[in-house]
C-alpha cells in the first residue's frame, strides 16, 4: 500500500491519501459500506432547523446595532 502523509506546516500529519484500489480493497476486508443515507435529517430536524433559521433571521441584530445598544445601557 503506498499511502501519502498530508503535514501541517508545521510537519505534524493532519491526514492520510490512500490510492482508490487499495481503499476499495480495504471496505471489502472490513465490509465498510458507504452508508450516506446514515447522515439523513428526519423530516422533524428539517423542520427544527428551517424554523430556527427564520427565527433567526427575525431576531438578527447588526453587530453596530447591537454594540451602540450596549452602549447605550452600560452608559458608555
């Protein structure tokens, strides 16, 4: 197996570069499946997220905005 080493620039190894016919080789040794359907949201996390998102969209407050208001009542 010829494996690469990716390294910081610090040269510490941040990760590893396995050539396709040997990580292939390796899923049917370990039976590694690609289990994309396991990183799935459920209908209730979608809805969840879509409405914190427009929650938050509501409830923005721009940075300068929210800093005079700290100002404001700090009396800075």
């Amino acid at each position: 197996m010829n494996l690469q080493y990716i390294n910081d620039s610090q040269g510490n190894p941040t990760g590893v570069f396995i050539p396709i016919e040997d990580w292939k080789k390796l899923e049917k040794k370990y039976q590694i499946n690609d289990n994309s359907d396991l990183f799935q949201l459920s209908d209730l996390q979608k809805k969840n997220l879509d409405e914190r998102i427009k929650s938050d969209k509501k409830d923005f407050i721009p940075a300068r905005k929210a800093l005079d208001k700290l100002r404001q009542k700090h009396g800075l």
